[in-house]
C-alpha cells in the first residue's frame, strides 16, 4: 500500500531520516548555546536588554528622607533600600544566539540564580528571559537585612559616614549544570 508516493514501511524510516537531515543542515540549532557576554547590571527594558550597566567596583548613592527614619536602624535603612530607593543588582547573561523553545522551557525550569554577602546566601528574586539574554536581580535591601540579622546588628544605628563597603558574590546554574560567578564591589554613601 502507497501513501503520498511512499510505502508504509518505508514511511517509519523515511519521517526520522527526514528530521535529523533538517536538524542536522541548521548548525545554529544544533550547536551548544554559549554565553557571550555576562554583564553587571541593575536594570532591563521589556526585551532584556540592559539599560543600566555597572562596574565590577562602584558606589551606589543613596537620598536621605527628611525625617531620617532611614538612620535609625539597619533594619529601617534595609526596609528603605528595598521599598523606597529599590535598588536591585544583579547581572545579564547574552548568548550566542537565540534560545531555541526546548532551550527556554530547560532555562525556566532549571536555571537558579544566587547572590552572597559576608557569608549569607540568597535565591534572587528576578529572573527574565529575552530572546537570548537572561537576567537576574535581587533587592539589595533584603539581602543587607538578613546579613544585619546574621551579625547581630540589624537593631543598631546606622552610620554610612565613611561608606559601607559590600562585596556582592552572583552565582547562576544553567541546565546541563553549567555554572558561572561575577563579583561586585560597592560603596553605599549618603547622596551629597
């Protein structure tokens, strides 16, 4: 028996031969998607595209309130830095070329991200996907938190007189557990 000029049996074969051969002739599909660029960075557009680059070393100034409720404590000042000045580090990875639909839902299910300071350790809270970036974020002001919390010194006044130099440590997992590491430094001062 005949279909569409092919026999039966030779149907079962011909399909998977048919597949390969065209998974084969595209090499973009077919080679291992690798990371092109990693980049510190505290803010993505709609596409994941970074719009604001940092440096490996740098320092992050912060606006004083007029009531200064954000001096008090480390836990206020944490609070403050997480709702009101939101700042967010965190790092974009770019790619060779765009993920393919196995490689996004591989990504969504397995990539984790971490950030560390002093020794603490969280998940990071933002995760996007674009058509060949990723990228992760965390709200500082939590991480700083749980390390005040771990000191002992969460309840102390805070004083960034001469700055307050932090060391960020990014981890990220890939599927296929790929893994990576970027550090940043930075320097909290009162904005002038």
């Amino acid at each position: 028996m005949y279909t569409f000029g092919i026999p039966i049996l030779n149907r079962f074969f011909f399909l998977p031969s048919l597949v390969w051969f065209l998974i084969g002739c595209n090499p973009e599909v077919s080679k291992e998607n690798r990371i092109t660029n990693q980049l510190l960075c505290d803010n993505f557009d709609s596409k994941v595209f970074c719009i604001e680059p940092k440096e490996k070393i740098g320092t992050v100034l912060i606006p004083r309130t007029e009531t200064k409720r954000e001096e008090r404590s480390w836990e206020d000042f944490s609070n403050y830095l997480y709702f009101k000045v939101r700042e967010t580090p965190g790092f974009l990875l770019t790619f060779e070329r765009n993920f393919t639909q196995e490689e996004r839902s591989s990504i969504r299910k397995e990539y984790v991200a971490y950030i560390g300071l002093n020794g603490v350790r969280e998940r990071m809270e933002g995760f996007e996907l674009g058509e060949n970036t990723i990228a992760s974020f965390h709200y500082l002001g939590a991480l700083l938190k749980e390390e005040k919390r771990h000191t002992g010194e969460a309840k102390k006044k805070v004083n960034l007189g001469k700055g307050l130099s932090l060391v960020l440590e990014f981890e990220y997992q890939l599927p296929k557990d790929k893994k990576g590491q970027l550090v940043r430094e930075i320097d909290l001062r009162w904005k002038p």
